[in-house]
C-alpha cells in the first residue's frame, strides 16, 4: 500500500507534546487553543483558560494604578521542559502549560545589587500583587525570604508567581 501522509497543525502538534512529555493533567482538546497575549511558549496559539482570564483581568482591576507586565504566562510543554530544573523553578506539571499561571514582573526591576530602597520598593509591589492576587482566589507561591540567596523553591522579588488549578474542559 502507498504510504500515508498525515499533516499535522500547530494545536495537533501542541497536543503532541502533551502526550509525549506524559504532562500529568493530560491532553486539552482542540477547542481550548486559541489566542494569548500572554503566550510565552513556542507557537502562535495557546491553551486558553477563561476562569483564569476572568481573575486576572480582576487583579488588574483591583490594582490600579499599578500595571501588571506578565513575564511568563502560557508555556506548551516542550518550553516548559526546557525550564525545568532551572534557576526559574518551573515543574513538569506547572500550570502554565494550561494558561491556568502566570509570573508577574515586580517593579521596579531589580539590578544584580539593588540598593535597600530599591529592594523595599520591590518587596512593597510584590506584597501588593500577592495579597489580592489571594484575595480573589490565586494561588501564589511564596516569597523568598532571603533574595540574595535566591531559593528555587520560592519566587524571587523579581516576580510573583500566580496560579490557579484549572482541570481540564470535558
């Protein structure tokens, strides 16, 4: 028999990785693809989580005057394994994979030796992120306590790391 070629688009080849990198919360349909501002993986599309979208236009809201700048927010499984085990502290089965994360940008952006007010004002954004961000439901990993020693296990002053745990549309 003739051999069959089969052409893959960019959402099946996304889903591919999912398989293929064996991401725990499993497969998103077709459907839950779609346009990001916040994609920072490899294609033009992302998973889109509408509950997720919903709270952060929230903490948007609620933050005003403050501007939030999303350095890292939906990641297709292969991006995310290239930050695994990184400085960056992403895991295999991060929420960023199902638009469901996002790491925010404190303010200001710290230089490698920021001085103490620089570092205050830092700390001072980054506590006002995290309390509403838990206020309206995120989960937000914590803080590490001594940034210059950075831990992986925290999220530095440079950026509050938000989620939400979004199971999978049926």
């Amino acid at each position: 028999s003739a051999p069959a070629i089969v052409r893959q688009d960019e959402i099946d080849t996304i889903r591919e990785e999912y398989i293929e990198l064996g991401v725990a919360q499993g497969v998103p349909g077709r459907g839950q693809f779609g346009v990001s501002a916040t994609n920072t993986g490899d294609y033009t599309v992302a998973v889109i989580n509408g509950d997720f979208n919903s709270l952060f236009v929230a903490l948007q809201l609620a933050l005003q005057p403050l501007s939030l700048q999303v350095n890292s927010g939906y990641r297709n499984p292969v991006h995310n394994a290239y930050h695994v085990g990184k400085a960056s502290g992403a895991v295999s089965d991060s929420w960023h994979q199902y638009g469901c994360a996002a790491d925010i940008q404190t303010v200001p952006i710290l230089p490698v030796f920021p001085t103490a007010a620089q570092l205050a004002a830092a700390q001072s954004y980054w506590d006002a992120v995290a309390d509403q961000a838990l206020s309206l439901g995120f989960t937000v990993e914590p803080r590490d306590p001594d940034p210059q020693h950075a831990d992986a296990s925290f999220s530095g002053v440079g950026h509050v790391h938000i989620e939400l745990e979004c199971p999978l549309a049926p």
